[in-house]
C-alpha cells in the first residue's frame, strides 16, 4: 500500500469520525432550522424596529456565518472539557466508545475558531471589539474561569458565570444587524428586549436537559437533583412564558397582525401544557422539555420572521 492510499484512507476514517460525531453531538439537520430561525428573525427585526427597511448585506451573511461556527466552537468545548467525565456518566456516547477521538474535536473546534476570527477580521471591523470581547469571554468558559475545580463542584456558580455567553453572543448579533446597512444604527431598549427574548430560552434549554424524572436520576449533579424537579421545572417555563410575553410586546411595537398574536398564544398554552404534565406527573415518560423548549422557540421565532418580513421590505444588497 503506497504513501497517498494511505493518507486517502485516513482521509476517509477522519471524515467518518466526524459525521458521526455530527450526528451525536451537534445534528445539523436539528440546529440549522433553530439558527435560521433564531439568527434571520434577530437580524430582521433588529433592523425593523430601528424603523427603516430591511437590507442584507455582508454584515447578515458575516452574522449567519458567525452564529453556525460560534454555536459548533461552544459544543466542542463542551465535549473537550467533558471529554474524560463523559467515559463514566455516558459510556454509550461515541467519544467514551472511543468511535471518535478527542483530537477529531480538537480539529472541529481549531476549524471553528479559525473561521470566525478570520471572517470578523476581513468582514467585520464595524462590529470587531463586540467580537473580542464575546470571544475572550468563550475561552474563559473553556478555561472555567481557571478554576475548573470549584466550578466542577458548584452547578449554580457554573451557571451563572457561563449563562452570560449566549447574552454575548445574541448581543453581537445584534450588532451585525445594526451595522447592515448604510448607516450603524443605535442599540436601543427594544433591542435590548429582543435580546432577553432571544436568550431567555436558552436558559430555558439549559436547565430544561439537566432536568430529571427520579428513576432516571444518577450522581450526575441536575438542577432537578440539587434544586428539586418542581423548582427547576418553573425556572425554565418562567423564563419560556417570559420569552414569549416579551415577543408579544415587540410585536405589537412593530404592529404586526393580529395572526401573530393568535400564533404566540398557542404555542405559550403548548408550553404550558408540556411543563404542567411534567409537573403533575413527573415521569420519564413525560420528560420531553428539552424537545419542546427547542421547539417552542423555533416556531416562536418563526413565526415573528415571516410576520416581520410580510410587513417589511427587505433589500438584497451583496
């Protein structure tokens, strides 16, 4: 076997490690319709409520580029951090079965970085020191703040110093869609609600999947476990039932029709359905809040994007 079949199969081994790694830990065909949702609906109504039409230029695609690769960098550092505690909690995942390699995460999440330093650096100078600081914040929750030991012990301060990152994150969004454009326009208070309604369910999803039915609970510390499941549960439908209530408010700033209204009343009775099901009867069974926290907020999200865009120009300018 000669040099360049060798490398072409270790080529194909490497790229088969990934997909499946894509698969288990970052589904791209489950993320790509959220991040649409979430990052076109932020773009857009970010620059309605400055109150002139709505254009796409290379600040929306930098944005959208930013958003994929930022979301990916912050699931391998997950998986890099967890990388040896995971062997134990969930010997089936890939990584513990050794069906992908810690190196394989280390490339994805070096290709991530690279990505959005080198695409905000030639795109994005307007919108740069936003950026810095977002991203000098990401490797901080990498590094735990260098006190990995404490943090490992305290899921509340973990919590708290790691949940201002998707604030970070959705606030330079933000910024991309201001900067669109010709001119840059002013964060405002409105901005600043649509911050919180883009975020908050965040939150909601990650308390939302460290929440447990008793029999299915383990030595992995939950909020369900260190909190109770009843308190846990209402952090993440307050925050969701928050999320949406702020989402009716932007709406009716924008005067958008009546449909919208009906649309975010029935997905926020879902919500409440869902978690008050759980909340009776608190069984694996009716554990699906991560599932429905994710859906929610897609469909909320949705649903502002097409009723934003059917009342608003928008003006292709790439």
């Amino acid at each position: 076997m000669n040099e360049s079949t060798v490398s072409s199969k270790n080529k194909h081994v490497f790229l088969k490690r990934i997909w499946i790694y894509s698969k288990e830990m970052f589904p791209v065909l489950i993320y790509l319709p959220y991040l649409i949702a979430l990052y076109i609906c932020l773009n857009f109504s970010s620059q309605a409520i400055s109150g002139h039409d709505i254009v796409v230029d290379s600040y929306g695609i930098l944005g959208f580029v930013s958003a994929f690769f930022v979301m990916l960098m912050m699931r391998t550092f997950d998986d890099l951090k967890d990388f040896d505690l995971d062997k134990d909690l969930f010997p089936w995942r890939a990584t513990a079965k050794g069906d992908v390699k810690r190196n394989d995460i280390r490339i994805i999440s070096f290709i991530s970085f690279s990505i959005l330093i080198i695409a905000n650096v030639l795109f994005g100078m307007d919108t740069i020191v936003i950026f810095i600081i977002m991203m000098v914040y990401a490797l901080l929750t990498f590094y735990w703040f260098f006190n990995e030991e404490i943090h490992r012990k305290n899921l509340f301060l973990t919590m708290a110093d790691h949940q201002p990152l998707p604030y970070m994150i959705n606030f330079f969004l933000i910024h991309t869609a201001l900067a669109s454009g010709d001119l840059y326009d002013p964060f405002t208070l409105n901005q600043g609600i649509l911050l919180l309604i883009f975020s908050l369910p965040v939150t909601a999803w990650e308390v939302s999947r460290k929440i447990r039915s008793a029999d299915k609970e383990t030595h992995y510390e939950t909020f369900s476990l260190v909190i109770g499941l009843k308190p846990a549960t209402w952090v993440a439908l307050i925050c969701l039932l928050l999320a949406g209530g702020l989402t009716v408010y932007i709406g009716n700033v924008l005067d958008l029709a009546m449909s919208f209204y009906l649309i975010c009343s029935l997905l926020m009775l879902g919500v409440i359905f869902i978690y008050g099901r759980f909340l009776m009867n608190p069984t694996d069974k009716n554990n699906i809040l991560t599932t429905v926290a994710m859906v929610f907020t897609s469909l909320l999200f949705f649903n502002m994007l097409g009723h934003v865009i059917v009342g608003h120009a928008v003006i292709m300018n790439i």
